[in-house]
C-alpha cells in the first residue's frame, strides 16, 4: 500500500462526513454506505493501536499529531519538544508500520 492510500484512509476514518448526507450515494444504499464506513473506521482504529503498541508513546503522540490530526510538523516539533526532522521521520517511519497493519487486516479480516 502507498503512503497516499494511508493517508487516504486517516483522512477518510477522521472526517465524520464522509458517506452521510453525500449525494454521491443512493438513498436505497444508505445503510450499507453506514456499515462500510464504520467497517472502515474499525479497521484504520485497528491499525492504529497496532502502531500504538510497536511505538513509545511519545513517538505515538508525534505521529498521531501530524498523520493524524494534520498538525503542521512545526507546531508538533515545538508542542512536544523535539527536532521538526524527528517529526518527519517518525511520521515516516510509523506510516509504514500503519500501512503493514492495514495490509495485515485487510488480508485477515478480508
């Protein structure tokens, strides 16, 4: 999986929008539209805590901060105390350990 389709799916489990009230699905697949959207948050939720449990927690909060919340890097470097070129590389580092747990869900939960 691409570090864009991660993204994609951060974006997508955050914006609580995403799938009601589009006019992009029909009205008759309005509850199927609701299953795979909370499908989807559990999945990326899973993912998550996958990535929760092989960081620290303050590797955690960096990336969760910056991937997550979309938090400019500077402003998660100067919150937190660290380099903005540890912000970078930990967001980098953890995406691929999230883009592995989504890729290990997907296989197992299918």
């Amino acid at each position: 999986m691409e570090t864009g389709a991660a993204e994609f799916w951060l974006k997508r489990r955050y914006d609580f929008n995403v799938g009601r009230g589009s006019s992009a699905r029909p009205v008759g697949n309005a509850l199927e539209a609701i299953w795979n959207d909370e499908w989807e948050k559990h999945v990326v939720d899973a993912a998550l805590e996958k990535v929760k449990q092989q960081s620290s927690a303050k590797h955690y909060q960096i990336f969760f901060l910056q991937a997550i919340k979309q938090i400019p890097p500077a402003k998660v470097a100067e919150t937190l105390n660290v380099n903005v070129d540890q912000v970078y590389l930990i967001k980098h580092r953890l995406m691929k350990v999230f883009e592995d747990a989504l890729k290990e869900l997907e296989t197992k939960l299918g």
